[in-house]
C-alpha cells in the first residue's frame, strides 16, 4: 500500500481516472493500527479499481489542513478532486468494503 508523501502527489492523484481512497492516520494512534490490516486486505482487493493510500498527519500536515483533519483515523473516497464518502474512526471491514464497492 502506498503512502502520499507530497501535496504534488496528491494532485497527480486528482487527474486520474481511477477512484481513490486516503486513508489519514498516525504511528502513535492504536485505533489507526488496528484499522491497517483492513485497510490493505482491501487495498489488495481492489487494486484494479481503486487506489487506496496512507496519509501520515504528522508528516503531511498540509493535506491534513486540507482535509479538516480533527481526529484519526480518517478515511477519505474520493474520485478525481471530488469526496464522494468519508469515514471518521474505528469501524468494521463490511463497513470499508461496502464503502469502496459504492466508491467502484
């Protein structure tokens, strides 16, 4: 899975076709971690049709700006520069797989 590491990243995301998903966490955060294995189990899934990437608030403070980032873990879907859905806290893989298949 991979992590977005430059606000020039995430722009280059916001011209492809492909939907994708942000996922914004912390190392220190427990729920964060807990969600991980979920998150790249789908991010394995449906690499086909979506990207699924990792945005660290404490090294991309920016985006976190951006995105109104006020508790984590936060889980963003969005195609080209448009959220469609979003996700604040701890929740179940049906829930995140329901989430992308809507995403698709």
């Amino acid at each position: 899975m991979k992590s977005i590491n430059s606000n020039k990243q995430f722009n280059n995301l916001t011209n492809q076709e492909k939907p994708f998903v942000l996922d914004f966490y912390a190392d220190w955060c427990d729920p964060c971690r807990s969600l991980l294995p979920t998150v790249e189990k789908l991010s394995e899934e449906f690499k086909e049709d979506v990207e699924i990437l990792k945005v660290n608030v404490d090294q991309q403070r920016d985006l976190a700006q951006k995105f109104n980032i006020k508790s984590i873990p936060a889980l963003y879907f969005m195609k080209k520069n448009k959220v469609i859905d979003s996700i604040k806290g701890l929740v179940s893989e049906q829930v995140l797989r329901e989430k992308v298949n809507a995403l698709i």
